[in-house]
C-alpha cells in the first residue's frame, strides 16, 4: 500500500512539472528555420496568398485542427484569397499562443511563443472575427510559419465598435460581413432548433471510419515531390500502384485513407486525407491529382474508389429526454477525435453500433453516463450519424453540456 502512494505521489509531481512545462513561455529568437511554407524570396504577395490556397490548403487545416482550431480555418482561408491582410510588426516582448511550423516533412505546432529577436519581425495579419470573439492570425513574411497572435473579445454596440464604425466598408467587406450573418443565421438556426444543414461536407469527406474489410490494395506509392516533403497538398501529383490493367480510368477519384491503430474487435480506425483524380494512366500505374486535402497525404496511404455522398438537412433533437434506459439500440462510444480522452460539440468519434443494428447516416442518437449505482441516469449530449459500416458508426457531437469520454453510453430515441 506504502508502494503504491509513493508511486501515485510521483506520478502527481512529474504531471505537475509537465504542466507547468507546457505553460511555460518559449522565446522565439530567429524565423525561418522550420518553415511551414517554403517561400522563394522572389515570390509577390498575391502569389504567396494563390499558393498557400492553392498548395498547403491541406497542411493549414492540419495544423488548425491540431491546435483544436478547426472551426476558424474557413474563414481564415477567405482571408487569404480575398488578401485581405495587414502589413505589421511584432515587437520584441510581443506574445504569441501558437505557431504552426514544419520538421521532418511533418506539420507541427508550439503554443506560448515571445518574440525575443533583435529587432521587430514584419508579418501579415489576418483578422477573423466568429461569434462574439476576434482573432488575429499573423505570417512572418520571411516564412509560413502562420500563428495566433490573439483573441479579444468583441465589445457590442457603437461604443465598443467605434473605429469599425467610422470607417466605410468596402464593396469585398460589405460581401464578408454578408457571408458573416448568414453564418451567424445558421448558428442562430440550431440554437433556436430550426432547420439547417447537419452534415457539412468536412464531415463527409474529412472524418474517420472503421476499416472492417479487407485493407485497400491501392496505395499511391511515390509523387513529383517526394523529394523535398512527405506531405502533399492541393495540386500535387502522386503515382499509384494501379494502372489501366486494374481498370482505372482517367479521369476516376479516389479517396485517401491512412490507416490507424486497430480498435479490438473491430479493425483499424481509416482517417479520410482527401481525394485525388486520376490524370495520366500506364498500364500497371497511374498519376493523380490531389483535388482535395483535409489532412496530411503521404506515400503509403490506401485509395478506394470515392462516392459522392449527400449532405443531410435536419434540427438538433437535443438531449432533453427521460433519464432512463429505453428499448432501443444501446451501445458506447468507442473512439474519439484524435485520440482524444474527451471531447464535446463538433467533435468526432465512434460508437459500436453499425447498419447491422439497424442505423442509418443522419439518425441521432443520445450520450448518457450512470454516475452512481441506484441514480437516474445523466443523459448530457446528443450525436448524429455521418457514416455508418456493419458492426460502428461515424458519429459528430451536435450539442453536450458535459466532455464526452470513451465508454460513455449512447442509446436510440424511444419514439
């Protein structure tokens, strides 16, 4: 027993250090070394804006779900094919919460960031406001390193908007401002419970799902610049195992899927990369484009021919139920998010219910946890189905008043 309290007790000491670590502000003393875009020093700043769309789209929207930022990302990519950026200076002593960066070919991001380099560091400033919140993106100009400088707080009302108010908005802000109230409509649709779109194509095409048949075959086995990264993007050409001996046509898409650990029973967890289409055929290979890029694509990755799919229109149900087991389907979530130990609205995850049990893309179902023996039961989220295969299901966590965690209990509506 003694054992075992020492043993919690330095366990305690060493998650306390590592926290502490964590927060710990880095100094950030040079630029330019681990360059999440590689930029020609040539390059004009249109140009810049046209191939961070164009080329690491996919790597930006990696590394903004990375630092649990996914949400921003859209609107964040209008910013720059709309160029609508702010050229400014970072002054020594300036924070920064996270920069995204490049190591090994591989996206990465650092969180708590000081500038401490010997003089004032030139950026492109990107201003995103969601909800009642600002955030200001900056980009060194000597790289791509792209970062949140901060967020603020959005004081309503012409007090608190006066500078914003003063100025005349342009015909492209008049059009973001438009974009933005819709936005805000649909968001304003869910909280209300009415109808709007349930499944987004993100959901769709950039989710998870697990691999219960048989592993893909087709894997894209090289690509033009494999040379110099190990993450390809927008545009990109790549070569495939399979050529037109196998059947494919130029012209045909495809899905790409990097294949995860394997969850026990079940098979390995298949994280949607994006699609690319065939463009040029050999007999027994092929070349494609990257069409489509929501996450790292690599060599090695598993192709399977790509199914449009159709969105679903729809109304959170909510979570506001009997507390009680009913006489429908009951299972458990399975898996989260990136690995993730709890996670709550927008979230993905799965649950070890699947079309043989009867569910159906599009269907809700509710989160409940018993907290205690001889207690109701807690129900606290509300889940809608976004791919379903035999045995688990894709599911996103449409609304929850508490963190999802894996073997939480989900269970059918009694109707």
């Amino acid at each position: 027993m003694k054992n075992k309290k020492w043993i919690l007790f330095f366990i305690g000491i060493f998650i306390l250090f590592s926290l502490s670590t964590y927060a710990q502000t880095k100094k950030l003393r040079q630029i330019g070394r681990y360059k999440l875009v590689d930029i020609n020093g040539d390059i004009t700043q249109e140009e810049l804006m046209k191939t961070l769309v164009d080329r690491y789209q996919g790597d930006i929207k990696y590394g903004f779900d990375l630092t649990g930022s996914g949400d921003l990302f859209s609107a964040f990519i209008d910013q720059i094919k709309q160029s609508a950026f702010e050229e400014k200076e970072l002054s020594i002593g300036d924070k920064i919460m996270w920069m995204l960066f490049r190591s090994q070919g591989k996206v990465k991001a650092v969180h708590n960031l000081e500038w401490a380099g010997e003089g004032p560091l030139p950026v492109f400033s990107f201003a995103v406001e969601r909800g009642n919140k600002h955030y200001e993106f900056i980009m060194p100009k000597t790289c791509g390193n792209i970062s949140l400088l901060n967020v603020k707080e959005v004081v309503p009302g012409p007090a608190g908007d006066l500078e914003r108010a003063s100025v005349k908005p342009t015909e492209a802000e008049q059009e973001r401002q438009l974009e933005e109230e819709q936005e805000y409509e649909i968001e304003k649709a869910k909280i209300f419970q009415e109808i709007y779109p349930l499944l987004s194509e993100t959901d769709l095409y950039c989710s998870f799902f697990v691999m219960d048949d048989k592993e893909p075959d087709t894997r894209i086995i090289g690509a033009e610049r494999d040379y110099e990264r190990v993450q390809f993007n927008n545009g990109d050409i790549v070569y495939i195992n399979k050529g037109r001996n196998d059947g494919i046509e130029e012209g045909q898409m495809f899905l790409v899927l990097e294949l995860g650990t394997a969850i026990t029973e079940f098979g390995p967890v298949a994280f949607k990369r994006g699609r690319l289409r065939i463009v040029a055929l050999e007999e027994n290979a092929s070349s494609a484009r990257v069409e489509k890029a929501c996450g790292p694509v690599m060599v090695g990755n598993h192709l399977i021919p790509f199914e449009e799919q159709e969105g679903r229109m729809g109304k959170d149900l909510g979570y506001d139920v009997p507390p009680y087991e009913g006489t429908g389907m009951r299972g458990e979530i399975i898996f989260l998010q990136r690995d993730f130990f709890q996670a709550g609205s927008g979230a993905w995850g799965l649950i070890n219910l699947g079309e043989g049990d009867g569910l159906q893309i599009g269907q809700q179902l509710v989160v409940y946890r018993k907290l205690y023996e001889g207690t109701p039961l807690l129900v606290f989220a509300n889940l809608v189905v976004i791919d379903a295969q035999k045995e688990t299901s894709t599911v996103k966590i449409l609304s929850c008043k508490d963190a999802l965690i894996v073997g939480d209990l989900v269970q059918t509506r009694n109707h």
